[in-house]
C-alpha cells in the first residue's frame, strides 16, 4: 500500500508528457519514473491472485524479449504470439514492438481451430512464433501439419529473469504497424486489420479523455488478449493511464463470472467491462448469499461494447447489483470497431444510458427514425457520443450522401484511429478504408457496415444492424451463404438454393434461424425423417461453423422467396417468417399422426 | 440428493436456454457441440452445475463427457462422492 501512494504522483506527473508517445515510449518513461508501481495482477481460476508485473518489470522483460527477435530477421517481419491467459502475453507483444517486428496475436488452436490458424499465418507469410515452454511442443505438433509453413519458435517466458537490454530504442507513434488483428473476415478468407503505432496512441487517447480516466482508475478485464478489446483496453491501455489493472482468464469469468465482480470490489475498480452477454451471465449466475460484503461502490464505468447493447439487460444489471453499490448511471454503452482500433464511441460518463423506442417500420421502410411509444416499437440503446478527435458520419450506402439526425443508414469514421488496411488487400482496403462522402473530397472515412442513427437530441450514434445479412456471433462475422451452403451439403434430400439463414433479433437473445424449401420429395420424406434431418443440420452446422440453430422450418415447394436473377431474399424470409407468413410444412402434427 | 435425471434436465434446459435449440429436439446421446455449444457456453455449464449442485468440477468436464447422458451421470456420481465424504 505505501508503495502504491509513494508512487501516485509520479505516475500523475506523466500525464500531459505521454498523450502523444507509442505505447512503447510510454512503458519506458513509467519504468523510469515508478518501476516498482504494479502494471497487472493476474488472478487464477479461483480469483487468488497468481502473478504480478510492475512497470520496471514489463519495461525489462520486453527488452529482452526484443533483444533476441532483433538478432534474427529484419523490421516489419510478422511474428506470432500464442499465449494462454496471463502476464507473459503483454512482454512479448511489446517486445515485437520494441524490435520493429509486426505482432500477430492470435488464439490458441484447437484441433478443431487448427485450420483459421494456419490460413492466418499464411496470410500473413509468418516465420516466427513466441509462445510460453509449457505449450510449444503441443503447439509445434498441432500446427506441423503444414510443411510450407516452417515456423521458428522462442518460449519467452525462459528469458523472465534476464537483465534489461541495452539500447533499445522504442519506436515513435507514426504509421508504422504494429500489429495485425485478425477478427474480422471469414474462416476462408481471413483479413488482417493492420493497426499502426499513431492507431494505438491516438486510441488510447480518445479513452482517456472520454471516460476521464487517470492514474487512480484501477481496472479489472477478463477478455481474451487476442481480441481487439482485450487488448487495446485490458493490456495498452493501463499503459497509457499509469494505473493497476487485474486481469483474469476469459474462462474464469464465465465459470464464476462472480469472481469478476468480487474482484471489481476488492481492488476498488474504477473501469470494468464486457459485451452485453457479460452482464446477462452475472446477473443469471448470481445467488443470494453469494459477494456478502461487496461492494461495488468505486465501479464508475461499466463499459458495454462489442455486441448489441440490450435495453433488458441494463435494467436487469442494476437491479441484481444496486443491492452491493451498483449504479445504473455506471453503465456506459460504447460502440467500437478493429478497423477504427476499437473505440469510436460512448460516453458522456455518469449519466443513465439513452433508450429509445423507435417506429421499426418506418425506419426501415423510409430510413427515418420516429419515436414510437406503443408496444410496437423497437428499442436500441444509445452507444455514445463519438470521440472529439474523429468525425462519424452517417452516410447513405447507395449513393454516399451524408444524412442528417436521425435519419438511417451506414456509420462512416473518419480520423487518426482508422487502422492503416487490411493486410495485403489492396481492394478491399480502398473500398472500406478510402470513402469519400459525396460533394466532400479530400477527406477519407471508413465504412463501418454498421447501419445506425445519430440522435437529433443527444448526438449519441444508435445502431441498428448489419449491412449485408452479415451474421455476428460470439463478435464473429459469420456469411449467411456460407452457413447455407453447409445445410445443403448435409443431406442429399436438401436441394441447392432451396435455404434462406437468418438472425431472429425479436427476442433478448439473438437466434439463427434456417428456413429450408422442400421440394415434392423431401416434403414426402419428411415425417418419417424431420427429427434426423433436423440434428444432421445442426450437427453439421456446428461442426463447420461453431454455432447453433436454434430454429429449423422446412416450408412448401416453391415458396423460398427469390429475386429475379435467382438470389435468394433473407431479409424478406426474415420479415414472413417474424409475422408467422410462412407455408410452413407442420412436422410435428404429422409426425404424431404417424 | 441431485438424482442423475434431475441433472439431465438441468443440462438439457441450459444447452436449450443457451442455444436457443428447443429441449424436445435435445437428445441424450449426442454430442452437445452438436448444438453449437461452443467451449465458452461449456466452462459457463460447469460453472452452472457447480452453483446448482455445490461440487466442484475441472472446467473440461464436458469434453471428457459430451452427452447430456455422460454429463449427468458424471455430476451425479461426484455430487454422491462430496454429500459421502
């Protein structure tokens, strides 16, 4: 504790010094500065804390992790980071940076994941690997299967106790990249956002000023430090504030997501978050009796991002918790994408969320945002005002015409956090990072693919799906197509173009649905087979994709709605299947006929 | 004491709830990933069973286990094992 104050000014004291610094820089100035000051906890399953990283600490074992990947190779070399939740991650990620060698973090594979992995580290054209020695020859054997890709491995955690470097230099923040966040594009075509040193500063800014974050605000993340909001916010960010973060596993948290919250309590956190679904799990998993004597009381900013925000959820959260100190107007909804680093949005802090019930018809229909107070209304959530240091634009996607307050369509940023690309995409990145707003040249905005509003009486954004049927789960970008055609490669009876998938977003939880036409011969079938029929699709479903079907309808031959040129029409299929319009072959009935 | 069927309910309305699968479209012997239940949604199972049962379980129980009949089975036996000891 008496370090902890003895330390507080001198980390208050780097406040203005290093708004505009790499990330890099920073840790070295802090090393300097307050070396014995603790950077991260990491708790255990358990919630007992496991290990500690002090800034003087991270600042050495970086350097000699930077040491050793400078000896080989050349700048710009792509190097992959294979961790397991933990404080030996965050040394070898700044120690890529400190070498000049571009960070490629990534998920640990299961067989099952094994092939996304090796197409990324394909992509990218990979040679170098750093992971921990407890899991290289795992690593070594699950990813041997491919002999073009010879990969050379470095266990970093054997160097944790080797002196600090000489001369090494940090790199400054410009347009140089530092790492490549691999979230975005499909499992066949994965895409590489390419997020320079002046993304990750500028970033780390726009957080602090928006959520009024310094040196005194403790943070607790649980997300996995190869997503992008496990990373920038969980692992950069306390860089920047000078702070103590605790970090505990992804797997922790949902097994007992309450040690999250007693951990929220115990180290009197200041900024604590998640995805929706995070508040949903603790709120379902709480128990009386269970966090007596917490107290939630210093949580002043509870972020959620990275997944619809739910009106249901808040009100759910506040009411579980306020018992221990909980407030709802802690609950910050924010709005963030790879592609912009991760922040764009959200905020003011200390106010109650904005709600609005909108007229879902008219929205979709004349692309206008009305309020609609009956029990018809669709409620979105309000995730924010943008950073002061970006421009968000809300643009038409037909014809790129800027619209004004509360008008529809496609959310455009434009700033200094907009990543550099897509890695080695020189298409697709000009079409999604080289916009222009039509009548307004020279200045560059990227396209979101969100679809949303900005409010004409807050100027928060709101926002209100995806663009082309894009399916998100578990913040994956799933194709529809591709999820249709493994339904009809699952079973011979289930005819090409005879399948429309789609998100049912009515309820609190979002489910996939998959409607599929029968011709004469599998309407025929159907009784005896529907049960089978039914599990193949899913199993197969399951087995490519990861995700579940929750509803499977089989309708009438020749009422899969297609357009002119034979494409099939999701969206319409969506709307008759929401307003129960469907001929849909009754399985059931027939089944206990039989 | 938690008999084996009253587990096996347990499982089949969370995987349900979860998944959004319907429960009479869950059958005993498949593999629960066939439901799209992905290895978050099963440390998020342990965890439930650990709450409502009050035994601890390692976080890969459902890997060794993958069938609503294996899984609770498997708790069953452990519960039996800590309400004896």
């Amino acid at each position: 504790m008496d370090a902890r104050i003895e330390t507080d000014d001198l980390a208050a004291g780097l406040y203005d010094e290093v708004s505009a610094l790499s990330v890099t820089d920073i840790l070295q100035r802090r090393a300097e500065r307050h070396p014995q000051r603790v950077l991260f906890r990491f708790l255990d399953e358990h919630g007992r804390e496991e290990d500690v990283l002090t800034y003087g600490d991270a600042w050495r074992r970086s350097t000699a992790i930077a040491a050793v990947l400078a000896a080989h190779g050349g700048p710009g070399d792509r190097v992959a980071l294979f961790y397991p939740a933990g404080l030996d991650f965050i040394v070898a990620f700044f120690g890529c940076l400190l070498a000049g060698r571009v960070a490629v973090p990534l998920n640990l594979p299961s067989r099952r994941r094994v092939d996304r992995c090796l197409r990324i580290l394909r992509d990218c054209g990979c040679r170098r690997a750093l992971t921990v020695s407890s899991l290289e020859a795992g690593l070594r054997d699950i990813l041997s299967v491919d002999a073009d890709l010879p990969l050379a491995w470095l266990a970093t955690d054997a160097l944790r106790e080797e002196a600090e470097a000489a001369g090494i230099v940090p790199p400054p923040a410009d347009e140089r990249i530092a790492f490549l966040q691999y979230t975005s594009g499909s499992t066949s075509h994965p895409k590489g956002v390419m997020v320079s040193q002046l993304n990750i500063t500028t970033n780390l800014r726009m957080m602090r000023t928006a959520w009024e974050l310094d040196h005194t605000s403790n943070t607790v993340f649980w997300q996995p430090h190869h997503h992008d909001m496990g990373l920038i916010l969980g692992q950069l960010l306390p860089v920047m504030l000078g702070n103590e973060t605790v970090l505990m596993g992804p797997n922790t948290f949902v097994r007992q997501p309450l040690i999250w919250l007693d951990a929220i309590s115990r180290y009197r956190a200041v900024l604590a978050g998640g995805p929706n679904f995070a508040y949903e799990l603790a709120a379902q998993r709480w128990q009386p009796g269970r966090l007596d004597g917490c107290d939630l009381s210093s949580w002043r900013i509870a972020l959620n991002g990275a997944d619809v925000v739910r009106a249901a959820t808040l009100e759910r959260f506040a009411a579980t918790f306020g018992a221990l100190g909980y407030r709802p107007t802690t609950m910050l909804p924010c709005y963030g994408l790879a592609e912009a680093t991760l922040f764009v949005s959200g905020g003011p802090v200390y106010e109650m969320p904005r709600v609005r019930s909108i007229d879902a018809h008219a929205a979709e229909t004349e692309g206008r945002v009305r309020d609609d107070l009956g029990a018809s209304g669709r409620t979105v959530v309000g995730c924010g005002l943008p950073s002061d240091e970006i421009e968000v634009a809300i643009v038409d996607p037909a014809n790129g015409e800027r619209l004004g307050c509360d008008r529809l369509g496609e959310v455009w940023v434009s700033g200094d956090t907009n990543a550099l690309g897509y890695w080695q995409l020189p298409e697709q990145s000009a079409a999604t990072f080289g916009a222009e707003i039509a009548g307004e040249p020279g200045r560059r905005y990227m396209r979101t693919g969100d679809i949303g509003f900005i409010g004409a009486d807050d100027g928060q954004i709101y926002l209100c799906g995806r663009m082309k049927d894009l399916l998100i789960v578990d913040g994956r970008n799933l194709h529809p197509e591709d999820v249709e055609y493994t339904i009809v490669e699952s079973h011979p009876l289930i005819k090409p173009q005879s399948c429309a998938v789609f998100e049912d977003d009515r309820g609190e939880q979002r489910r996939l649905v998959a409607v599929i036409e029968a011709d004469r011969e599998l309407k025929r079938a159907l009784p005896e087979i529907a049960r089978a029929l039914r599990m193949q699709v899913r199993r197969a479903v399951s087995e490519e994709h990861g995700v579940a079907i929750a509803d499977i309808v089989f309708i009438a031959p020749a009422t899969l709605r297609k357009t002119t040129s034979g494409k099939v029409q999701r969206s319409l299929m969506k709307q008759l299947h929401q307003q129960s319009a469907l001929d849909v072959i009754d399985v059931a009935v027939a089944l206990d006929a039989a | 004491m938690s008999t084996e069927h009253d587990i096996a309910d347990f499982i089949t309305t969370f995987i349900a709830d979860r998944t959004g699968v319907p429960a009479h479209d869950i059958e005993p012997e498949e593999n629960l990933g066939s439901y799209g239940l992905g290895s978050m949604q099963a440390v998020d199972l342990v965890g439930s069973l650990e709450d409502r049962y009050g035994v601890s379980l390692p976080p890969a129980l459902v890997f060794q286990y993958p069938t609503v009949r294996e899984l609770s089975l498997a708790v069953a036996q452990r519960a039996a094992a800590t309400t004896g000891a």
